[in-house]
C-alpha cells in the first residue's frame, strides 16, 4: 500500500464517494464507493445498505446481525447489508457496464470479501482514506498486481 497525495480528480471522485456514502442505509458506519474509468468517468457507484425491495436496518431501526448477538466486526454472514464496493461492482453488472482496468474509490479501504469481488471485477486500483484493519485484503489485492493507495486529505 502507498500514500497518495492525490490530485483534483482524486479528491473529487473521493468527495463523490463521501457523498454517496450519506445514502447508506445500514446502521454501521456510512461507507460509499465510486468506479471510474480512464481517471474522468464515473461508470457506477454504491453504499452500504439492504439489497433492492429488502427493507435495511436503518428503516427497522434495528442492526439485524447485533439483534442475533454479533459485535462490530463478526457476523457478517447474517449482516443484510451489502457492502459499497459490492453495491457498485453490482450495479455496474446490472446495467451492462464493464469494470475492467477501471480505478475504485472508497471511503474505506476494502475488507478481505470485497477484495476477492474487486480482483474478479478487474479493477486495477483502488484508492481508499479511512483504514480498515484487514491485512489479508491488502495482500491479496497486491499479489494479483492492483495498487492500493490510502489518499492523504
């Protein structure tokens, strides 16, 4: 991983990304991510929330996976969220939009799930600011060859 300083483009695909974030509809922190292509286009986006016609947590007013017992971190396997990178991987694919050699902004750097669907998506670089503590997602992302930046604001 390396430490972008970041330039007008990157800022403002990262501030997009922070805006998407605001439409997160799970109780957890508000994450969102942005794929673009050839550095100027914005080809999808996603938050953190219930998949489409599924009512979220946010709505409930109630966290689905602590209500089962689970703690920040664990039970990811009944959380009915998807995550931001997994919603705008999906969406792209949805609306027949390749990800291929495209760069992904997140708000947070990738987790070890979202890593393994951003290598099979193509994307060849991610640019993340807020760390999250996974270190088996940075090393897979680096052994397939994507460059994983953490942008410096």
């Amino acid at each position: 991983m390396d430490i972008l300083k970041g330039n007008d483009w990157d800022n403002y695909f990262m501030d997009v990304a922070y805006m998407v974030a605001k439409r997160a509809s799970c109780l957890s922190a508000a994450k969102g991510a942005v794929i673009v292509r050839n550095n100027k286009f914005i080809v999808s986006t996603g938050y953190n929330g219930a998949p489409m016609g599924i009512v979220s947590c946010k709505e409930k007013g109630l966290c689905f996976k602590r209500h089962l017992g689970y703690n920040h971190g664990e039970g990811h396997h009944v959380c009915i969220a998807n995550h931001a990178e997994e919603n705008a991987i999906i969406i792209a694919a949805r609306l027949g939009v390749s990800t291929e050699g495209t760069t992904m902004y997140c708000t947070h750097k990738p987790c070890f799930s979202c890593a393994k669907i951003i290598i099979n998506a193509g994307i060849k670089k991610v640019v993340f600011v807020e760390d999250y503590p996974d270190k088996y997602a940075e090393e897979i992302l680096q052994n397939v060859g994507i460059r994983l930046y953490q942008l410096k604001k």
